[in-house]
C-alpha cells in the first residue's frame, strides 16, 4: 500500500512545481501563504522521502523568489520563511539563518497585534480585517517563530510561539464542542458569523504539534495546552463523516465535504499521537487511515487535488462557506494532502 501512497505523493507534488502562472491558487512563484503552505509540505515530503530533486527545487525557488518578499510585511507572507531554518542546517549557508532571525524580529517587535496582545491576522491582498484573530496565523507565522526559536536557541521566540498558540486557543475554541470558529473580533468580542470552519481547525491541528515538536526543548509545554489539544482533537473526531471526510463547516453535514481541511486533520492527529499530545489509540488511527482512504479518490491521475475550498476570509454567514466559496485546485490543498501523505510514508518505513 506504501507504494500507492509514494506514486500519488509524487504525482501530487509533481503537479504542484509545474507553470501555472497567473493561476492564483496554484502558481507557485510568487511569496504569499499560498505558495508558502505549498513549501513547507515539500519540506516534509523531501523529509520523509530524501528525494533530492525536491530539495534541489526549493533552494532554486528561494532563489528566484526571494526578491518578491522585500514588500510589506504580512502576517500571511512569513508562511514560506517556515523552510528557511531547515534550508541553513541542509545546506549550512548563513542567509537562510540570518533572514530567520531578521524576520522573527519583526514579529517579536513590530507586527500588528490585538488588544489581547495575539498577531492580527494581516494579508498581501488590499483588505484589512483589524483587531481580527484567525486560526490561519499560527500555521502561517508561528510555525516559523518556532523553528527559529529552534534554530537560534532563543527562549524568547519559544515563549512568543506558545503565547500565540494559547492566545489562539483560548479565543477561538468553542468551549461546547472543542472545535475551533474560524474567527474572533476583538473590537465586538465576539466570533462574528461562528463558523466551525474545518480548514481553520486544520492549520491549528497539523501546526500544534509541528510548533511543540520545535519548542518543547527550550521551554516548559503547559498543561494548558495539552489539554486544550486533546481536547479539540477529540471533538474533530465527531464531526468526521461516514465517509471519512468533514464538511467544509463540520457541523454541517450537508455541506460539501472539503479535502484539504480534512487533511490537515488527519495530519494533525498522527502527528499529535507521535508526540504524546494526544493518546494512541487504535480507532483514532483508524479514523485517519479511513481519511487517507477517503482522500484519494479526490486525486486525479496528474495529481490536480480536487475537492479544496477557495480562498476563504471569515463569512458573513454559515450558509455563505457552503454558497460563496467554490472549489478549484490550490497550493494549500496539494500541500496538505502532501503532508499528509509525506506522514504515512514516513512512519511506514
């Protein structure tokens, strides 16, 4: 079955690096979130495969796209910075360390923050959302905080990363369910239209315990957070669908199911029960191996991931995630499905 996995992963990957310019979801030469969640889930695919044509394509890209990320900073645009402080320890160029370290001081000291001290979610496109807190921000930017933290050695970075982790968690979790709403609105305290929206809990899910996985040996990880994790895992796991998947808004059934969101989920749980924040259980492996299953047939013989949900900012309503937001083919959805798959090759081996 591993070689199932390794035909599609590649397929997936394969598809990803081709020219789509001007196709905002998938061209991968700009610096955006986009194209950043795209190589970061490369990190992991060349981690667990060691191909090195994927390492060889991400130092060409930093290369020829690095120039690009010289406009204003943005919470969404540290995405693709996340590979830099793995970059310095492959290829030992001090660049890599020094941009890490330049960039993780601007988030440390200047970024846009809330009234309850979170970063506030900030993107390239001519919209502003202030005083907003989303899900999105801690797989896009703390992600990077924490492997630089890593990097460097800097219990400050540490201690800012789990900061906006529990900042995230404690303002976005629904103390009913234990999932996540997407948003919070700090101005009007409140999580706006309070969606559950599935890819939301998806970057929290796989980017917890990618950020504990960095942290945990400069700082003490809090019970806080252990419990807040295993909690929103638990309740992810009943919202999952006959078929495997979650609704693009999981409490809502007859929502279409989304594929990348799942697929973070997943992610998230194998990743969670490797580092011990979450028990190892068989029916919890079970339900990923089911949304492993349920995910290929979403892949289409070129390796084009179907089924993923559009750009998506906080909606007026619930009802307008399932009318208003179309899906077509992305960096993000390949990505998370890449990571996916990138997991269950690595621990197959």
């Amino acid at each position: 079955m591993n070689s199932t996995y390794a035909y599609h992963a590649n397929k997936v990957w394969q598809e990803m690096i081709k020219d789509h310019s001007g196709e905002w979801g998938m061209d991968i030469h700009h610096w955006d979130w986009v194209p950043g969640v795209g190589v970061i889930a490369m990190l992991e695919y060349y981690e667990a495969t060691l191909n090195p044509e994927v390492l060889a394509f991400l130092q060409e890209w930093v290369k020829h796209n690095s120039e690009k990320a010289k406009g204003t900073k943005v919470i969404n645009s540290i995405a693709p910075y996340a590979i830099f402080p793995a970059l310095y320890r492959i290829t030992d160029d001090a660049w890599f360390r020094d941009e890490a370290s330049r960039v993780a001081e601007w988030l440390i000291k200047d970024t846009p923050r809330t009234r309850e001290d979170a970063f506030e979610h900030t993107v390239t496109e001519n919209v502003a959302f202030a005083e907003q807190v989303w899900a999105d921000t801690i797989f896009m930017a703390v992600l990077f905080l924490a492997r630089t933290a890593s990097l460097v050695g800097n219990k400050i970075y540490a201690e800012e990363a789990l900061k906006q982790v529990l900042i995230h968690l404690r303002l976005l979790q629904d103390e009913e369910t234990n999932v996540l709403f997407h948003g919070w609105n700090c101005g009007s305290s409140n999580h706006m239209s309070a969606a559950r929206w599935t890819r939301a809990n998806a970057w929290i899910a796989a980017g917890i315990p990618m950020i504990v996985k960095e942290i945990d040996q400069l700082i003490t990880i809090p019970d806080e957070l252990k419990d807040r994790y295993g909690r929103l895992m638990s309740g992810l796991l009943a919202y999952q669908q006959e078929d495997g998947l979650w609704s693009t808004v999981m409490d809502q059934p007859h929502f279409y199911r989304e594929v990348s969101g799942s697929a973070g989920i997943a992610y998230g749980l194998m990743k969670g029960m490797e580092l011990g924040l979450i028990p190892s259980l068989d029916e919890t492996a079970a339900a990923v191996e089911q949304v492993v299953t349920s995910i290929m047939p979403y892949i289409t013989e070129e390796g084009i991931v179907r089924g993923v949900s559009g750009g998506t900012p906080v909606m007026p309503t619930i009802q307008a995630y399932q009318d208003d937001i179309s899906t077509y083919p992305t960096l993000y959805g390949q990505g998370l499905v890449l990571m996916l798959f990138a997991e269950v090759l690595r621990e197959g081996k």
